[in-house]
C-alpha cells in the first residue's frame, strides 16, 4: 500500500504534442499528480491546455515524452493505449447527458459488466455522494445547471476511474454558481478519494480547486507549484503577472539582503547575479520589485500618501490604484468601510512579507529554464 501512495498516478515526461502544420502546441511539458489529489492547468486561450488534456485522454497522439497513468505508460511516440483502456473519467463543458434518461439512468449508463442490481446501487451511491439522491428520477432538463454538473461528475465518478479529467467544467455556469459548485466539487473529490485534473481560464476556480496549479503559455509549462507558491512565490515574471494582481516597481539593489523601492527598503533574498555588486550583474544592481495590493496598507497615520486614481468594490473591500508622487501607480487592498473619494490622498505604508524580485530585463514570456534563479522571495 505505501508503494501505491509513492506512485503519482499521472506523471508526464517531456511531453511534445504538435498538429499538422508542424509547430508544437505542448512543448517538453513535465508535471506529476499525487494520489488523491486535485490539479489544474490555467492560461490564456491558445496556450495548450485543453491539448494536453486530450493527450491524456487519448485523443490526440504525442510526438514525444511520455504520459503514465497509475504506473503504466499509456502514451509515448508510436505508442498509444485506447482512451477506453486508460482507466479514465471525464467532464466535458456541456455535461453531455442524454437527454432521453433519468438522472438514475445517466448515472448507470457507464457501468458495464454488472448485473443490474450493482448497478444500479452505485449509481445510487454516486447521487449520495453529488447530493442528488432525490433527483433520481427526474429528466436532466428538469435540473439547473449546476445539478447536471454534478449529474456529470457522478456518471463519471461511477466506474471508479483512476484519474478524471475534466475540461472547463463550469464555464456554462454564471459567477455565483461557479465559486459555489467549485468548492461543492473539491468536496466530492475528496470524499470520494479521486484524483483529478481540469483545465480552466479562471484563476479563482483553480485556487478554489486545486492542490497543485499549472501556468501555461505558449505550450509551456511556467511553473507547476502549490496555489500559495504560485502567488507568493512565481517562478517566472509571466507567472507573476498572471496569477492574481499586483504590479511591478523599480528597485535598486543596496546589498545581498535589501533592496530599495520609492516606498522604503524591502529586506530579504536578491537576484543571485546582483548579489556580487554591480560590475558582475552588469545591470547597475537594478531589479524590478512585485507588489500585491495586500502589500500596501491603508494606513491614516502614516506619513507617506498617494492619491487614489481608480477603485474597485468588491463587498468586503476595495481595491485602490494609487498614484504614487513619482507617476506611478500601486494596487493596495483596503476594508469596506474606507469609502475614500477619487482624487483623495491616503495615508499608505508597506507589509509585504513576500516580495518578489526579477532583473529589469525579464521580459513576461521568459521561460522556466531562462528564468531559473531569477526570481527570489524577499
């Protein structure tokens, strides 16, 4: 049994996944998945995810790399397991129920080489488990549409798979139903012991999902981390623009532990290059600084201001853009009930206990393998 836990029941090796026209969409992609546990891959529209998804399936064949599901290889070049013999489970975007059977039925239908009373007590068992015991009978158009996802998740939860896949899944849904049903399908996994992985475009679902998260871009794969180190500790400059919200600052390097912004002087870890002095990083010691809006504090007593230029209500608390006196702007999260007008000046002061630094030539597109080292929290 320890063995099994030591084994990752996805484990993908430099995997390269190219159309027709030749140019790859999943370019020497690694990433292991953990029994039990819940990952996501998140980018931007093009960027490969629902590719790779479907070379886990089985759908599209690889050029090269490998993917292992439980132990056993089921993809390589020239090498290919049918998607029926993968030991898989999937979740597409519209659900895909029939329409013509109940939800009982739905939920049975992929259960096969069982007498009809089996079946029918783990289709049983999987709607306790959704919640949905009592919408048994019923017609799929007779649900919303968050009962059908959760419908879905059991009839592919039925035949216990290995692993399930799910694209999208809650893309049909308004914003309401999505963060609510997100955490609802966290739960269920859990419950049930399944591990899973999702492709989406929503940061907060991922977060509100997964164990471990996936940035893509451009058919690479930037960093696969924990959701905390994903936001407080990016290992590339386009992983810490696109997780969340901050922004960039320049930042001059005084020595090996502090670094010096318009809004004080940060203590901590610097760019290993910078850390020699200035005639061995050949960049004057220059770094750019991230800054989260929970990073600047709204504080009256303080006797550095900036002005508020935009606000953004979020129930709980806004989200302010501050202009600082040199043109600058900051994002600084701030509670509710400091309902500050445009054109104000606020008293502001520092708490960032994660501050992450690149070289001022880190462009947003920088690779893993070209920003190896680069990035360093404070």
């Amino acid at each position: 049994m320890k063995d099994e836990l030591r084994i990752p029941v996805l484990a993908i090796e430099d995997l390269t996944v190219s159309y027709q026209a030749g140019a790859s969409v999943v370019e020497r992609l690694s990433l292991t998945l953990a029994r039990g546990d819940i990952g996501c891959v998140v980018g931007s529209s093009g960027c490969g995810k629902t590719t790779l998804l479907r070379a886990i399936a089985g759908f599209i064949d690889v050029d090269s790399g490998s993917i292992s599901i439980d132990g056993a290889c089921v993809a390589g070049p020239r090498f290919s397991v049918a998607p029926e013999r993968r030991g898989i489970g999937l979740v597409f975007q519209d659900y895909a129920l029939f329409p013509h059977l109940r939800v009982l039925e739905n939920v049975a239908f992929g259960l096969r080489g069982q007498t009809a009373q089996a079946r029918l007590i783990r289709a049983n068992a999987m709607l306790e488990l959704v919640g949905l015991s009592s919408q048994a009978q019923r017609f799929p158009h007779e649900l919303s549409g968050g009962q059908q996802q959760r419908v879905a998740l059991a009839r592919a939860l039925a035949p216990a798979p290995k692993l399930l896949l799910m694209d999208e899944p809650f893309s049909n849904l308004d914003v309401d139903l999505r963060a609510r049903l997100g955490a609802e399908v966290r739960q269920i996994l859990k419950r049930s012991g399944t591990t899973a992985i999702l492709v989406t475009h929503d940061q907060q679902e991922a977060f509100a999902i997964a164990d471990r998260i996936g940035v893509m871009n451009e058919g690479r794969l930037e960093q696969w981390d924990r959701p905390y180190d994903l936001y407080h500790r990016p290992a590339t400059r386009y992983v810490a623009d696109f997780i969340g919200e901050g922004v960039f600052l320049p930042a001059r390097v005084l020595d090996p532990t502090r670094v010096s912004i318009e809004l004080g002087v940060l203590k901590g870890e610097v760019p290993l290059p910078c850390q020699s002095g200035c005639d061995t990083c050949g960049k004057g010691c220059n770094v750019d600084v991230l800054l989260r809006p929970d990073d600047v504090i709204h504080d009256d007593a303080s006797p550095m201001t900036a002005e508020v230029v935009r606000k953004v209500f979020r129930g709980g608390d806004f989200v302010y853009t501050l202009r600082l006196d040199s043109g600058r702007e900051v994002l600084a999260l701030v509670p509710s009930h400091h309902d500050h007008a445009i054109g104000e000046r606020i008293g502001i002061r520092l708490d960032a206990d994660h501050v992450i630094t690149f070289p001022t030539n880190a462009s947003a597109g920088t690779t893993p393998r070209q920003a190896s080292g680069m990035a360093r929290s404070l």
